[in-house]
C-alpha cells in the first residue's frame, strides 16, 4: 500500500510557537538575572562600603603612637589589613603627608578571592595631631623664684640631644629665652645666686620678665587641651614617689609598662615611645632614669642625675635637680603652687631647648584624629 | 474512450474540518500564552526599569552629598524638592605652591610608592572652589580652617613638586598632577603648609522638576558661564505633591541628633538627608500574581552626612 502524503500546519505551528515562547521565557529569564544582578552589585557596593569604613576606624582606633612620630614626611606605614565576619577585605594604609599632616586610605573589596576583584570602595580621611600649644617663651618658664647654680645651665639655644642627629636636622630654629619668670628679680644665677645669669642662664634673652609665666593658665591650659585632659589623655599615671624608668624590650619590640617612658637615647626599640605620664603627687626621678614624651606633675619634681629626659615636664610646683649627669631637652614649666620654695637647678644640671626633638616627642605623644570640616573623602 | 483512473492523495472534507478545528485550538492556546507572556515581559521590564530609576537617583544623591561638609557653609539652599550646595569633586595633597602663593600644586593622586594622595571625581575647572586647610598660627587644632580660593586656572606640573618628599625623584618624575592657580589676587595664606589637605567642590542644584509631561530629577551645575540648564539625572517619577503627600522626589532634613529641620533654618547642623523616590508606570500592568493596574513603587534612602562636626 502506497504511503499517503499528508501535509499541514501544526506540526511548523506548534514549533514556531514553542520557539516564540521560548525567546519571550530567555528574556524573562536575562531581565529577571539582570535585576538579581544590579541588586547583588549594590549589596557588594554597600559590602565593600562598609568593609572600607570599618578599617579605616579600626586602623584609627587600634593606632599605636609609636608608630606615626615614626614617618618621615612622604612615608607610608605598613597596612593594615582586616577581613570582616562577611568575608570583605580591607587594607588601610597611613601616609604621612606633612609636619602635623597625615593621611589614611582603606580599600574595603567585597570578594577579595575573585579575580579580577569584584566591588571595590576607596575612602579617605586627612589627620592631624592633637597636640597640646606649649608655646611658653622660655626653656624653663615659671611662676615664682628660680635659682640656677653650681655648674648648671639653663639654655634657650636649639640643641640636638645626642642620639638624635638621624632624625633632627640641624639649625633653623630661632633661640627663646633660657628663663622667663613673672619677674626677673625672681631669677638669679651662680654660687648662692649672687652673680648675674651669665654664663649659667643663655638664651634670647637670657631672662625674660614675662605675663605668660605669670599667667596660671600657663601651666593648666596648652592650646584647646586642659590639663585635665591630659590626665584622661596620660597612658601611664602614677602616685607620687620615687622611680627609675628605663626603656624596656622583649624580643627587639618595646614593651610598654608604667617604667618604660621611651628611650631618649635612641638606642633600641622604644626610640619612638612618648608616652603622657601623670604623677599624682611629688615625684622624685632616681639616678639612671631614661625618660621622653609629656610628663605632667601634680606637685613638685626632683631629678636625682644621672636623669635623662627629652620632651616637656610640666610641674604643678617646682623642679629640683641634683647630681651629676641630669640632662633635660625640651622646655620645662614650673607653677610653683607653693610661694615658699622654688626651682633650684643645681648640680652640673643643663636644661636646653630642642625645637625637633620637643616637636616629636609632643607629636608621638598625641593621638592623630580628623582635622575639621572636610576630613572625610569618598575616592572613587 | 479509455478512462485512466489515478490515484490522488488529498483531505477528506472531515479531515481538514478536523485539522483545522484542532489548528484552531493549538493557534488560539499558543497567541493566549504568547500575549501572555508579552504582558508579562512589558510589565517585568517596566518594574525593572522603575527600580533602577528608583536605584539611580538615590545613588547619585547619595555620591554627591556624603561628602558634603554643612558646617563649612556648603549647604547653600534646600527645600524638600531641591538642593543647592557645594558638591564635592575630589581631593588631593599639596605640594608646592605657585610663585607668590597664588595658587598650588598637587601630589599626583598616585605615586610610585603604591599608595595614593587623592581622586578627581571630575578635572577641576575654572570657577570651581578649591579648599586648602590652613593650620593656623598655632598647633591647636581650634584655629585650624579651611581657606576657600576660587580655581582661575587649571593646568598640569611635570615633574610635580620635584623638592617634595611626597614623590620619588626619578620614579614620579614623570607623572603630571593638577596646578591650580587661584584669581588675581588672591593667595594662600601663611597658615597653609606643605603637605595641606586639599579638598575641590563645584556649585551645583538637584532639583524636582517637570519636563515634556513628565517629573525628573534633574542636575544643573555653576561654571564660568553661570548656570548651566537643568539635564534629567533620573526620573520619570510621580508627580510632585505638598509635603506629606506621594511626591515623586522628597528631601526630609534632619539636624546631627536626629531632628527634623525645616528647609530655611538649622543648615550648619545638617547630619541626615532622607530622600524618597516614587514612581508609578503609566501603563496599566499585567503581571502574574500582581494587582492589575498602574505599578507603584518607592524607595527611600537615608544618608548620614560623613564630615559633620
């Protein structure tokens, strides 16, 4: 029997239907993936976001001090690196871009194991230093009589304190005042303080009468930081008494203690410590004490020398010095809460100015925040 | 005669009645689900499209405000359908000055060593505002401020800054980064270091506005010229509505605690800008398992303004 042909149209029908449908159903498909697409991009995006932000906190938050005195101008710190409970990674890198200028950049990835690197957020914010103004005329400023005798002196000169030469240039500075006092009647110098000032008082004057240091707010108010803040502000406090500190190191890293107050000779790793110590009452600093940073007394200071200290010590009531050996780079203030005694500097005692060597102690000494207005950039 | 009789293949009347009933089936069932599944695929397009408009305006917003800095006077005028500020364009790090100060250099926004100083959202023209932090006369950070010099000039600095020790001698040297030179006479001030941060900001309007039937989110920018006219951004949205009703575009302003303040006053205090975006399709929708009618949608997006006080 002869196959019948039959022709129709259902068969080509149905198949170009099938076809239509399909084509519609691929561009559902491709918008819908789309949509899913555009919305896990704006997930990523708030991923990577939030991921930059939370380094760039932690990096400010868990900051060690030692390390941002540290940089040179146009040197980078080693990034930080985090990665969060949602898998994003973040670097975030400090940058010293000036004297009292820094800069942090954090890149927060959202999937960092991809490659190329999925959404990426890049955020910054400028620092500075908060650093408290101890801008008093003098090396030695203070508020009632001041004696410098013996073979001590007192210099207003910009000096370099030995060790410091690789990270102090030299010269620049205008010289201060050696001593300024609320009057120069208050000041004398030499063998039972008879003589004039010279050779044992130098500087530009050697003695300066002075409102500032006779001015309480002096010695309790250093720019917009009260003394108060610097008692919540000092890493170390302690009550009155006598102490030896010394720089301390645990496997070629400084181990910071309440007795290690930096090194001032720069011989190991503690060169960068400047920690704000608070001593509560009268201290009394033994013979061997190595100390630099900010050193904020209640009552009255005694440097039994051999002392060595870089920085600034600012005394509620007098400073003492004797012994051989004790040697004080910065500037010193001194309230004198009790008019009965004074400050004596005895000994072969020198107390000199060191603009560089004060400038880092003051800036390792203080915590970098955000400069006002505008510290916050979204670079991207 | 002789009558060759052939055999011809063909329908019976039943068959083709038959085909042709069943074609009729198979053709009406197939344009039903086609016309079905073209509604849906308008309608699903539509609410994409919608919700990246929605996606779109939120973000710009969200990108040129952030940096926004109230304190700093950026904010110039806001109502609940407009804005009018200081957009910020990008940042930098200065290092070096024109002669006479009148004008700086800056850091190469990457340098060799692998980090970077800052971003250009946008090349700085004339008439944008540069801002430069001046340290003041002393190291608290109380009289720290940032000095405002309208740009006059742009150009480029090869090598940039070759004293500076924020670049490499050789291996930056041939980088180019953006000079900028500040009007006749003007100049930075003694309280500008090395080193400042830098910040760029141009004039510009967001503004709820209609255009050809329709409401947009629209951009119009300052330059030398003076205002260019207002370009969509995004849109369309719903129509605008008073305050409290379903306006296509709306700005709530609130102070850094959370207050809400009203569009004339509290401006240095901005810490909060809520936008709210609605749109609505013009086209009936029909969409499975969806309510057939216009498409309604809204998304509102809160942005904490990063350099508040």
């Amino acid at each position: 029997m002869r196959p019948i042909d039959r022709r129709g149209f259902v068969l080509p029908l149905t198949l170009a239907a099938l076809m239509l449908v399909g084509i519609l159903v691929t561009g559902l498909a491709l918008t819908a993936r789309a949509e899913v697409r555009e919305g896990a991009d704006a997930m990523d995006a708030q991923r990577a976001a939030s991921a930059a932000r939370l380094g760039l906190l932690n990096t400010l938050l868990t900051w060690n001090r030692d390390r941002h005195a540290a940089l040179a101008v146009g040197a980078a710190a080693v990034p930080d690196t985090l990665v969060t409970a949602g898998g994003a990674l973040v670097e975030s890198r400090l940058v010293r871009t000036g004297r009292n200028a820094w800069w942090i950049e954090s890149i927060g990835m959202a999937h960092p194991a991809q490659q190329p690197l999925g959404v990426i957020e890049r955020i910054g914010v400028s620092l500075r230093a908060d650093l408290p103004v101890i801008s008093t005329p003098a090396v030695l400023t203070v508020r009632g009589p001041a004696e410098v005798r013996g073979f001590a002196a007192v210099s207003g000169t910009d000096g370099i304190p030995a060790g410091w030469s690789g990270v102090c240039p030299v010269g620049g500075v205008p010289d201060i005042a050696g001593v300024a006092a609320p009057d120069t009647a208050l000041v004398c110098g030499g063998a039972g303080c008879a003589s004039s000032s010279a050779p044992w008082i130098s500087g530009t004057p050697a003695e300066l009468e002075s409102a500032v240091a006779a001015d309480p707010r002096t010695y309790d108010t250093f720019g917009d930081l009260g003394v108060a803040v610097m008692h919540q502000r000092a890493d170390i406090t302690l009550p009155g008494g006598t102490y030896t500190p010394a720089p301390a190191a645990t496997g070629g890293a400084c181990t910071h203690g309440t007795l290690n107050w930096g090194d001032p000779a720069r011989a190991g790793p503690c060169a960068d410590h400047y920690p704000v110590v608070h001593i509560t009452g009268n201290v009394t600093l033994d013979a061997g004490s190595a100390g630099q940073g900010i050193l904020v007394v209640d009552g009255s200071v005694v440097l039994d020398g051999p002392v060595t200290f870089v920085g600034v010590i600012i005394a509620g009531d007098d400073i003492v010095t004797s012994g051989p050996g004790v040697r004080v780079w910065g500037r010193v203030l001194a309230a004198n809460i009790d008019p009965v005694s004074s400050t004596r500097i005895d000994g072969d005692a020198r107390l000199q100015f060191a603009a560089c060597a004060l400038d880092r102690a003051l800036i390792g000494a203080s915590p970098l925040v955000p400069v006002r207005g505008r510290p916050w950039v979204t670079l991207r | 005669m002789l009558i060759e009789l052939r055999s011809r293949a063909g329908f019976t009347l039943i068959e083709l009645l038959v085909t042709l009933a069943v074609g009729s089936i198979v053709a009406g069932s197939v344009a039903g689900i086609l016309l079905r599944q073209q509604r849906t695929h308008i309608g699903l397009s539509a609410i994409v499209e919608r919700r990246t408009q929605l996606r779109h305006a939120t973000n710009i917003l969200e990108a040129a405000v952030r940096d926004a800095a109230p304190a700093e006077g950026d904010v110039v005028a806001r109502s609940d359908s407009s804005l009018d500020f200081l957009a910020p364009l990008g940042a930098g790090v200065m290092c070096d000055t024109l002669p006479a100060r009148a004008g700086v250099v800056l850091a190469p926004d990457s340098v060799s060593a692998g980090y970077s100083f800052g971003f250009q959202r946008d090349t700085p023209r004339a008439g944008d505002v540069l801002f430069v932090l001046s340290e003041g006369p002393s190291d608290a950070g109380s009289d720290d401020a940032w000095e405002s010099h309208v740009v006059a000039g742009v150009g480029r600095s090869i090598p940039p800054c070759p004293a500076s020790p924020l670049l490499h001698p050789v291996l930056d040297a041939g980088r180019a980064e953006l000079s900028i030179a500040f009007a006749a006479g003007d100049a930075l001030g003694a309280g500008v270091r090395m080193g400042a941060p830098v910040r760029f900001a141009r004039r510009a309007r967001f503004r709820f506005y209609r255009s050809g039937g329709d409401w947009w989110l629209g951009r119009s920018d300052l330059g030398a010229a003076g205002w260019a006219s207002v370009q969509p951004v995004s849109g369309p949205y719903r129509s605008y509505a008073v305050p409290g009703g379903p306006t296509g575009i709306a700005f709530a302003w609130f102070d850094t605690a959370g207050i809400a303040l009203p569009p004339l006053s509290g401006a240095a205090t901005l810490g909060r800008l809520t936008i709210t975006a609605r749109t609505r399709t013009t086209r009936s929708l029909a969409v499975p398992g969806m309510r057939r009618g216009p498409y309604d949608d809204s998304l509102a997006m809160h942005i904490a303004l990063r350099n508040v006080p």
